[in-house]
C-alpha cells in the first residue's frame, strides 16, 4: 500500500498517540522521558523491518512533510533566541551557557577521536556526540542525512539509536551524580518525607520570562484564533526569508542543514521585537506550534528507519557512547559544579547538566525535581537550566555542529 501525502500524515498522527498510549502502559518508559513519537516510530519501524525481513514491503510513505516539519520546529527554537532572556537570567545563564556549548565541542572531539581509532569515519563519532545528546533525536534526525551524504553509512539509524541511549543515561545517572555532589559536600540533609514540587515545565519558565502580550485582534475576529494565525505566518515568513539565507550562505565547500537559515531569521524577528514591539510573538503559541510539527517530523521519520543498517555499527557505537557518558559525568563534578557556585543549587544544575547534555530538558527537569523532592527547592537552578537546555544550546549545538560537519568531510 501507498500512502500519499495527507494520508502519511495522517497515519503519522495514529502513530504519534499510539505512542502516547504505550507510554502510559509501560510506565519505565515515562520514568526515564523516552518521548512518544520515538516510541510510535519505534514500533512501526520494527514491525516494516520485521516484515522486510520475509521478503514483504506493507507500507510505503510519501514524506514530503517530513523536511518542512523539521524547519518549523527548529524555527520555534529561533524565535526563543532572545538576548532579553539571556540578560533576566543574569551572568549565571551566560554561564552555564557557555559551559554547555563548550563541553558540546569536547563531545564531538572525543567521539571524532575515538571513531578514528576505530578505523570508522570521524564524522561517525560527532553523530555520538553532540548532534544526538546535546541536540536530541530531532537534531539527529535534522542532521542525519548531511552525515550519510559525507559518507556515515546508516546515519539516521545511528542518530536514533545514539539519541535513545542518551536519554536512558542521562535519567539514569544524572540524579545519582548531583546526589553525591550533595552529601560529599554536606550542603543539604535530606527531608523526612516525599514533598511534591510544584515546578512548571521548562517551556512554561521560558515563555513567563520572555512575556506573552499577543496583539489584540481586530474588532469581530475571535483572539485565540487571531494570534494563532499570527504566529503561523511568522513561523512562515521565517522560513520563506530563511531558504534564502541558506541558499545565500550554503556552497559545495560548506554544507548546512535545511533549517539553518530559518532559525536565524526567527532570531531577528525575535528581537527586533524585543525592541519595537511591533509583532508581539506569543512564545506560548510559538512552541506549541513547533511542538506539534517536532511528533510529527520525529514519527515520520522514524516510519522509514532502516534498523538493519545498524547490525556493523553497534559496537563501536557502544563503545564511544559509554565515553561520553564517563566524560559528561566527570565534567559534572568538575567544572560545571565549582564554576556555577559549589553551593546546593549548583550541585542541582549539575544534575540537570547530565540530563540535556545526555538526554533532553525533560531528563534534566526530572534530575531536578527528584532532588528538589528530597533536598528542598532550587529556585536558582529552575529558571538556569530550563533556558539554557530548552532553548539556547539548541541555537548554539547547530552551528557547532555545522562546523564539525564541513571540518571533517
């Protein structure tokens, strides 16, 4: 059967909340943050490479959607690209910026060094490192194709696989290191009993910093409907003006991914806003619409995962993952704990460091809130890490690894 393109959509969506659906019922998924797409995906995937296997091909889709969804998404991460966040969160968000981005460089010469010893292309070992933990599947996903065109075989299958494993770890151990960090150093006791934290989710901090006074509709036109149309076509302006850019910048000697344009475009946007006022972006409306096309573009694109391409390549995969989760950790307790303070909070942002570095920002939030459960609250670490996790690594961890990716073809 051939979907055409409405109907892979479609058949993406049932996907999507059949993902939503396994995650409820299996409850270690949701404990260590696998998101539901890449689980939806997942199964779809594995069942096409099942079939595959005995000769049969059920299903092929037309992805024509899958690109323009990924440049929507990482557009929202440009209209979050504010310098205005940056100065409310103070020197300690520049800061922890700054260290992230730096240890993001560091992942990618500790795995482009390692896949070298391996005899393997070094580009292999950036797609282990901060394309696939610092940036996450949808990063790995973005960039997976310009890895297998440089000469990564299996690139997508590989990006997946790396950005999972991240995730696991960066559950796994990212709370245990802070909780060591903490009683080594005597900086809190642990409470008598399990506290519920009422903490918003890292977008909701984001979105209360930047403010959200949409535009006021005009006279007869409802106000939701209004802003929603608003943001959609700025979304869409950005990436119109931002093909341009791409096109502008990109040459046969330096390769960029798809949406890199549109992400700097929405960062202007962003702040010539900031300073005049004249579109009143809603971050609230933006990253919904970005979240929405991100389930969308990750289930698509895992549908046509080749997990059979993976069969060579586990080993030293393994091996280079394993070092990045060692180097994540021991960058934790040294420079990220004393530089950020050596104090309670600094030892909580560590934890939340492990979570993005390795994961995603719903690893570092979930690292957070089971110390903030058992240790009390960390005001300080919810507003730093959330912004910089969420939103700015995102925007940073893009150029970085666009200069790997032209340095080492």
């Amino acid at each position: 059967m051939k979907l055409d393109l409405i109907q892979t959509v479609a058949f993406a969506g049932v996907v999507l909340f059949l993902g939503y659906g396994v995650r409820k019922l299996i409850r270690p998924l949701a404990r260590y943050n696998i998101p539901a797409p890449v689980i939806g995906g997942l199964i779809v995937a594995v069942i096409i490479a099942t079939l595959r296997s005995r000769g049969q091909t059920p299903l092929e889709f037309d992805t024509t959607l899958q690109s323009p969804m990924m440049v929507a998404f990482f557009t929202t991460i440009g209209f979050a690209a504010s310098f205005r966040l940056l100065k409310v969160g103070g020197p300690q968000v520049l800061l922890f910026f700054g260290l992230a981005t730096a240890f993001a460089v560091v992942q990618n010469l500790l795995g482009a060094g390692l896949a070298a010893a391996m005899g393997l292309h070094p580009l292999f070992g950036v797609l282990t490192g901060s394309v696939t933990l610092t940036g996450g599947p949808a990063t790995g996903l973005a960039f997976a194709p310009l890895f297998e065109a440089q000469g990564v075989p299996g690139a997508t299958t590989v990006a997946v696989t790396s950005a999972m494993v991240g995730i696991v770890m960066g559950g796994v151990v990212g709370a245990p290191i802070a909780t060591r960090l903490i009683e080594r150093n005597a900086l809190r006791k642990a409470r008598g009993g399990r506290t519920e934290m009422n903490t918003p989710v890292a977008a909701q901090i984001v979105e209360g910093q930047l403010g959200d006074t949409p535009p006021a509709a005009p006279a007869g036109e409802d106000e939701e409907s209004f802003v929603l149309l608003q943001s959609v076509v700025l979304i869409l302006v950005a990436m119109w003006v931002g093909g341009w850019v791409s096109a502008w910048i990109d040459s046969p000697s330096f390769k960029l991914p798809a949406y890199i344009g549109a992400m700097l475009v929405a960062a202007v946007i962003r702040n010539l806003d900031d300073l005049t006022g004249w579109f009143r972006v809603s971050q609230r409306v933006i990253d919904d619409l970005g979240n929405a096309a991100l389930a969308l573009f990750i289930v698509m694109a895992l549908m046509t995962l080749k997990l059979w391409e993976l069969a060579n390549l586990a080993g030293p995969m393994l091996v280079i993952l394993a070092a990045q989760v060692a180097l994540i950790a021991v960058i934790c307790m040294w420079p990220v704990f004393p530089l950020m303070g050596r104090d309670y909070e600094s030892a909580v942002m560590s934890g939340g460091f492990v979570g993005f570095m390795l994961g995603t920002t719903a690893n570092a939030m979930a690292n957070m809130r089971a110390l903030v459960e058992k240790y009390g609250p960390a005001p300080r670490a919810f507003l730093v890490v959330p912004m910089v996790g969420a939103f700015f690594i995102d925007f940073t961890n893009a150029l970085v690894i666009t200069v790997f990716l032209n340095f080492f073809k």
